[in-house]
C-alpha cells in the first residue's frame, strides 16, 4: 500500500480523534500464479451469475447514522423521551407513515420500499461503516474493499468513464472510509467534488492553466521522489498502478463523453431548483447525470446524521434538505425511464438510540436502522420488517450488512460468494455470509 497525503485537512467526529497529515507504505509479495489457481479461476468465471436487474447503483449513504425514530419509524405510543418531537404522517401508499418532515418523500413511496429492520452489532462509525459499505466485518480501517471498488473490478470501464464515483467523496470521519482496500488503486472511486460549488468542474477533467517555470520545477521534483520512492518498493499494487491512473486521467481529460457526464450546468435551472441548491440536491441530480452517461455505481456521501445533542434542532433543518433531493432523484429517474434498471438504496452505518439523551441528542445504536430501496425490479410500496415497540430492537426479518450487499451485488449479476484475489493471490469470498433480501422483489 501507498497512501500520501500532503496538506490534507483533518476531521474530528464525537470520538475525538485525528489523523495527521502521513506518508505510509506497505508492501505485499508477488502474485503467485499456480496451475491449480488458473484452474480454480476458470471455474469460478464459469459459474452461473444471478440474473442481472440493474445496469446501475445509486447509494445515497447517511453517514453518521440516521435516526429511525424521527424519519421512517416513528413510534408515536411511546414514552415522550423515546418517541421525540416530530408526528407521523400518511404517505401516498395507503398504512405506511413517516415523518411530517418528508412530505416528498411521502408522495414517493410508490416508488420505493422502506425496510424498517436494517440491524447489526457494532455502534462504532469506523467500523460500522466499513461494515456496512462492504457486507464484510473488519477493522476501523477497512480490510475489505467496498461494494462500489469490487463493482468495478468485477465489471470494469465502459468506454471513457469511471465505473465508480463517489460525490463529493468517499465517506469520511477521522479518516476516508469505504476504500478499494486490497483490490488496490486502480478500484477506488473518482472523487467528483462538491457540484454545488459555483463554477463547478471535476479536478483532473480540466484543462490546466500555464504554469509557470517554478511551479513546473516544483512538480518535477515531487515526480522525481515518488518515482524514486516507486523504485525502492516493489509489489505495491498502488504504485504499479501510477501509470495506468495517469492514461486513464489523461484520456478522461479528452473525453467528451466525461466532461459532458460531470457538467452539471447544463441542466435546466428549474430542475437544479427542484433538487435543492444545496450539496446533497445537486449530488443527486449529478448521480442522474452520471447514470445517463454509464458510470456503474456512484455514491451520494450525504454525512451530518450524528447528532448527540440538540437532534431537532439539527433535523428541522436537514430533513426537508433530504426530502426535496431524494424525492426527486427518484422522480426524475422514473420520469427519464432509468429507474427501471437503476437501483436505488439509502442507508446509514446504524440508526440512533431509542431514548433521547440529557443533551437532547439521540446515540450510536446498531441493533435498528431504517433502509430505503427503488428501481431494477424492487416491487414498491411496501414495507419490510419491524422493529419493538420503542424502536429499539429489529424483531422482523433483521437485514443484515451482508445481506444489502448480497441484494446489490446480485442486482448486478455479480455472483457474491465469487472470489476475489489479494496482490499475493490469497483468495478472499466478496462476501462470506448474507443472503437475498427477497421480500424486496415479491
């Protein structure tokens, strides 16, 4: 591994802890090609593929952890400092309710299904996080790829595109999260920035202005130290691939089919307005875009959900900025004729405790979240599983991370139990466990 960070700035979440700016590297041996290796990939390309539904993936994903008990599983009959503030109201699918916050949403949910018992056992982000954006339990650190990195490398670019891109990027806390791990460099996503920046372009598509001679100098000798460096560690997957990132930035930086797929400006100031002109609605309307054009996977990292202390103060103001983009994100993908074959999924690392806290927040709280799923043959309008009566407990049907990530690598046609190989050709299962969530087609 090589990971070089040079003046990047550094985050805190509630635990506190920082990262400072690093140099690391680490190295992995050769990759060792044995006849009974060869012999085992053939068998495992050769084995059937579930039926592909979806040629895209949109994850909007709630980083900090979204509370249930205020959005899509509100408990009404509970005790006041369990229940909170906000009251129920009926959406366009006669029974279900959700939160008087969401009004768009509410006129959706005949586009989409809501699982109300999305539920695991760790209350760390880091952790959960990693967990829940791969459908493999590790470390804070983040020992197995991504779905969106194994998406890529199963599938791979069409045409002049990235497979996998992430607005703004990745998920991150103290440190970015849901990473391609061993698959290596040439798998993590395309960071596409903030679009709702004024002025918006994607770094790396731009043609660069004239630099001048010391600025020239200065870029030759950071190449001349990292091409030194390239030489001293061999078998870095990060580094063999330097190259390849170069083309392949260098033929996106040509592309029309890639300047034309990020440039949100040409879409219709109406349309942006719908969407909110806020970061999370043109993150959305960008993942449309990118859907158009072909990217495979795109996630929408929409964090701000860890509220521990003033929760409703936070909520009035951040639900209705979730509502008007998702809803319609969902729209606009019905409305265009993409939601047939484009999954959408929602989720958060975990949901929040039942009970309000003494600093009117609500805490970490893994065993209860809630989940919303659209498009590529998700029958919609329903809901699925339950969870206790103060919200606290999945007592129906528990989705489990593995089984989100069963359900969209099988969306795909991306058999989940296929191997893939470390840069030392260890064989690893993308997942080791999970299973359909069924109930989400039917």
């Amino acid at each position: 591994m090589l990971d070089i960070r040079l003046n990047q700035s550094i985050s805190k979440l509630c635990n506190g802890q920082s990262r400072r700016d690093c140099l690391r590297v680490g190295t992995l041996g050769p990759l060792g090609l044995t006849m009974a290796h060869l012999l085992q990939q053939q068998s495992l390309n050769a084995e059937e593929a579930p039926q592909r539904r979806a040629k895209s993936v949109i994850l909007v994903y709630l980083g900090g952890g979204l509370s249930h008990h205020d959005s899509f599983d509100l408990k009404p009959e509970a005790p006041a400092e369990i229940r909170g503030k906000y009251k129920p109201v009926s959406t366009c699918v006669p029974g279900i309710q959700i939160c008087e916050l969401l009004p768009k949403i509410s006129g959706i949910m005949d586009r989409v299904a809501l699982i109300r018992s999305g539920s695991h056992t760790n209350d760390h982000h880091e952790t959960a996080t990693n967990w829940a954006l791969s459908g493999r339990f590790g470390s804070a650190f983040g020992d197995f790829p991504s779905i969106g990195a194994v998406v890529a490398n199963q599938l791979g670019f069409a045409g002049q595109i990235p497979p996998y891109v992430a607005i703004p990027h990745n998920p991150s806390f103290t440190w970015e999260l849901g990473k391609s791990a061993f698959l290596g460099g040439r798998y993590e996503s395309f960071k596409a920035g903030d679009p709702n920046q004024a002025g918006y372009r994607v770094r790396d598509l731009v043609r660069t202005t004239a630099l001048t001679d010391k600025s020239i100098e200065r870029r030759r000798t950071l190449l001349q130290a990292v091409d030194s460096l390239a030489r001293q560690v061999e078998g870095s997957d990060q580094i063999a691939t330097y190259d390849e990132f170069q083309k392949r930035a260098s033929e996106m930086i040509l592309s029309p089919q890639a300047r034309t797929a990020f440039d949100i400006e040409q879409e219709p100031a109406d349309l942006r307005d719908s969407y909110g002109r806020n970061m999370f609605g043109q993150s959305c309307l960008l993942a449309r875009r990118l859907v158009e054009s072909g990217v495979t996977f795109t996630t929408i990292n929409y964090g701000g959900w860890d509220h521990h202390g003033k929760i409703f103060e936070s909520l009035d103001k951040k639900l209705p900025e979730f509502d008007m983009g998702f809803s319609s994100l969902i729209r606009d993908l019905d409305q265009r004729g993409l939601l047939n074959d484009t999954l959408v999924a929602c989720f958060g690392e975990f949901g929040r405790s039942p009970g309000v806290n003494k600093d009117a927040g609500r805490d970490h709280w893994g065993p209860a979240a809630s989940m919303l799923f659209a498009g590529a043959g998700i029958q919609p309008g329903q809901v699925i599983g339950a969870t206790d009566d103060h919200g606290g407990y999945a007592i129906k049907r528990p989705v489990r991370p593995a089984d989100v990530a069963f359900t969209i690598y099988s969306s795909l046609g991306i058999p989940p139990r296929r191997q893939i190989h470390t840069p030392d050709g260890r064989p690893v299962e993308i997942l080791d466990q999970g299973e359909l969530i069924q109930e989400l087609y039917s």
